[in-house]
C-alpha cells in the first residue's frame, strides 16, 4: 500500500539558510519536509585524525558518502559539507578578512547606486 505524503513546503539542505527557513515555517504552523543529502553527525562523531579523513569525502563513484566534497569549476574550487547542518558543520567558526577594495562604495548622489557588501 503507498502512503502519500503531503507538504506545505519542501527546503532542499539543512545549511544556514534551510535550517532557519524549515524553522520559521514550522513555527508559522506548516507542514515542511526538509531533504539533505548526508548524514547527521553527533558530537564526537567528526573525524579526529588523517587516516579517518581518507574516508571522509563525498564521491558517490568510489562508495564514499562522508562529510567533505569538493567542487571544481574553472578557476575556482570549494569544499561544501554533505550533512545534517551544511556548511555550519565545516565552517570551524572561521571568517576570513576582505581586502579593502572587496567593498564598492555607491555614488552619494545617485538614489540607486547601493554600496556592497
């Protein structure tokens, strides 16, 4: 017998963004299924040394489903996290300085102009 299932809203990553999102939604009463593609990770379940990290990354190929998956586009590659959590899982409370010319300041006398970040 098939069950179906009905949502209100559905939040694809459990990240910083999706976490809150599935809470808010909750909390203003509607029904949210939350889909992550990786595992929770309880405390102390993190991998503590190099031999337990070899077996840690994503690569569905190779069977391997763990924590870490790195993308490589052109000129650019990044690690994102395959987990309960998302990136808050392997962020490790780090924030890297901007240069000063990162930040664009917007002309004063044009009501459109937008200073960023």
């Amino acid at each position: 017998m098939q069950v179906e299932e009905h949502f209100d809203a559905i939040v694809i990553g459990s990240g910083f963004g999706g976490a809150v999102m599935t809470c808010r939604l909750a909390e203003a009463g509607m029904r949210v299924c939350l889909l992550e593609r990786g595992r929770a990770y309880p405390p102390g379940t993190f991998p503590r040394n190099p031999r337990a990290m070899q077996h840690n990354f994503w690569d569905p190929k190779a069977k391997l489903f763990g924590l870490f998956n790195i993308w490589s586009f052109r000129g650019l590659d990044a690690v994102v996290s395959s987990g309960l959590g998302g990136g808050s899982l392997i962020y490790a409370n780090v924030l890297l300085r901007k240069h000063p010319e990162t930040f664009v300041r917007g002309d004063p006398n044009d009501p459109d102009a937008e200073d960023w970040p």
